[in-house]
C-alpha cells in the first residue's frame, strides 16, 4: 500500500494506493474507488461520472439562462 508491503491488515484513507502487478486501485473519497489497469478487468462495481464542481454548476446553470 502506499509503495510499501503490507503483511497485515491496515486501515486504508482517502489517496492510498494499493497495488497488484498490472492494476493500482485508488481510495479517492469514501466509497469512491478509482481502478488504473494495464489489462482488462470485470467488476460488479457501478460506474460513475465525473462530479462537477460546484462553480461549473453555476456557470452551466447562468450560460443555459442566458437567451
């Protein structure tokens, strides 16, 4: 985890990285998980889209306001 060998169960927190030959999984924010893969993979997991921020809510909200 993190670039270090783990032997033993260790809490993970937002921004580690666990890492297995081919595929690094990223703990984003709570539930969020982030999966970089060089191989395909199968998950059960759904997908998300990316959030947007809270100011480009505001811009879109203004910009489809504006006639």
């Amino acid at each position: 985890m993190n670039g270090e060998r783990v032997t033993k169960a260790v809490p993970i927190q937002n921004g580690d990285l666990i890492c297995w030959p081919n595929m690094v999984l990223r703990l984003v924010e709570g539930d969020l998980l982030m999966i970089h893969s060089a191989e395909s993979y199968e998950t059960s997991l759904s997908k998300m889209k990316k959030p947007i921020s809270e100011m480009k809510k505001a811009i879109h909200s203004i910009a489809g306001h504006q006639g």
